[in-house]
C-alpha cells in the first residue's frame, strides 16, 4: 500500500521550491491539491471506500505529472528527476502507525458520516467548533488532542475544504 500522505507532503513540497526557482505555478493545482489532502483525510477516516483510493491515486497521478513536467520543462531533466526519487521514496515509506483508539468511534449514529480530527498547530478545538456547529455537524472529543466531528457527508466534506482554505489563507498572509 501506498503512503499517501507522504506522496501528498513531497507534491506540496515541491510547489514552493519550483516558485524559488522562478516557475510560474498554475492556479488549479493549489485546488488539486487541498482536493487531494481533503480526500486522503477522508480516506484516513475510512479506509472501506475503494473509490477514495481511486480518487487519491488519480489525483497524485495527475499531480506528479503535471508538477514534474514543469520542473523539467523550466528547471531540468536532473531537478525533475531529484524530486521524482523524492516522491519514490515517499510513495513506499511506512505510513505512521495507526492509533489504537483509531477504530469506529463509539456513540456515532450509523447512518452518520464521521471523520476524526487531530487538535494541533494545524487546527484548534474552536475553529473546528465554530466549522462544525455552522455546517450542522456533532463535535464528540476522544480526548484532548482528539475529536470525531460527524453527520451529513457533504457537511463533513465541506467542513474539511472550509478549515483548509482557512489554513490556506493564513498560510498566504505569512
């Protein structure tokens, strides 16, 4: 099985090092790439769904390519093919082992679409509060550092794109 969220974490990566080197970015690849880490976050949370993975994999897919093409094309073939031996390496690194706790959380209705989410330097307790409560979403805490925000899928969906665009903002203000 492939890391994603390494391959993920090398694509993004190699955005800002292309930007250094003068490399004009396409707009759409930020999207696909917030697309990509909604969607792996969506499959961390259940891993069942076969058409996640498909998802996942065509969307790096897509994204290597397009991203190597203009590293060699305004770059070089040998920084392309550095960072493609970056990406190799990722793709077949151990991802980091699961938590135990990790299982179906308790107290979910069944019919409810859930994702866990980890309290950090990315994402505090009252932003996901404050995006849950507006998308009609329960917020359960697992723990200190650990919450199961769950309810309708798209709201669930839509929550991961709002506090990735906010982080995307923030990110850009810095």
């Amino acid at each position: 099985m492939e890391n994603y969220s390494a391959v993920w974490k090398v694509l993004e990566e190699l955005v800002p090092a292309l930007k250094a080197k003068g490399v004009s970015i396409p707009d759409h690849i930020a999207k696909k790439l917030r697309s990509t880490r909604a969607t792996i976050a969506i499959y961390d949370a259940d891993p069942t769904y076969e058409d996640t993975i498909t998802t996942i994999e065509a969307y790096l897919v897509d994204l290597e390519s397009e991203l190597l093409n203009l590293a060699e094309k305004e770059v070089g073939k040998e920084y392309s093919n550095d960072w493609l031996q970056k990406i190799g390496k990722a793709r077949h690194s151990k991802p980091e082992p699961v938590d135990a706790k990790r299982g179906f959380p308790a107290g979910i209705p069944r019919g409810d679409y859930w994702i866990r989410v980890e309290i950090g330097d990315t994402v505090t307790i009252d932003e996901l509060r404050e995006t849950a409560t507006h998308q009609g979403l329960t917020m359960k805490e697992e723990s200190p550092k650990l919450v199961v925000i769950h309810g309708e899928q798209s709201a669930v969906k839509q929550l991961i794109r709002e506090i990735a665009e906010r982080k995307r903002k923030e990110k850009d203000r810095t």
